[in-house]
C-alpha cells in the first residue's frame, strides 16, 4: 500500500544558536555558537541540508533537490534520507520546526 511521503522540505530551521557555513567544494559546517559543537556535511550530506531548510520547491528545482537526496542515500530513496537526515539533526539539537522555533517531532 502506497502512502503519500510528507514534504519535509522547509519544515526546519537551524536552531537559535547554529550557524551553517557552505563550504567551497560543496560541502557545510553546523556550528553551535554557544557549545562549539562542530557538525561537518560532506557535499551528499549538505545537499540534503539545503532541500530541508528549503521552502518546497517546484518542477525541475524539485527534481534537483530529490536527486541529491537519492545520492546521498545510494540505494534509499529521497525521502527516507530527507527523513533520517532530519531525525539525526533535531535529535542532535542542530534543527528545529520553522514553524514554531519548538523542537520539530
């Protein structure tokens, strides 16, 4: 049975005290300015960063974004990685709701 993936996409924001520096070769930084915990996303990893803290795009842009994310997972499809990668992150207190700058569930 086929159920219809949420849109995780714009969701999340960073948490109030992380900063994320993209990197030249592609990559990203998370940075907790109040701990200095150091998160580092390789080019796949930082890709999906982007399409969760991206409005919900449209056409080709869609396609670009899930395209990343299907590389970065290697045989998972884009929505478990946007699924998994948003988990690991909240939990980890680097990304919460957009919505409500609370904890995203």
């Amino acid at each position: 049975m086929d159920r219809e993936q949420p849109d995780l996409r714009g969701v999340l924001r960073c948490a109030d005290d992380v900063t994320i520096t993209r990197l030249p070769f592609g990559g990203a930084v998370l940075i907790n300015g109040r701990t200095l915990a150091l998160l580092e996303c390789a080019e796949p990893d930082a890709a999906v960063l982007a399409a969760l803290l991206t409005a919900p795009a449209r056409g080709s842009e869609l396609n670009d974004q899930m395209a990343a994310a299907r590389r970065a997972s290697g045989s998972r499809g884009g929505c478990a990685v946007l699924e998994d990668t948003a988990s690991r992150l909240v939990a980890g207190g680097w990304l919460v709701s957009a919505a409500n700058g609370g904890i995203a569930r």
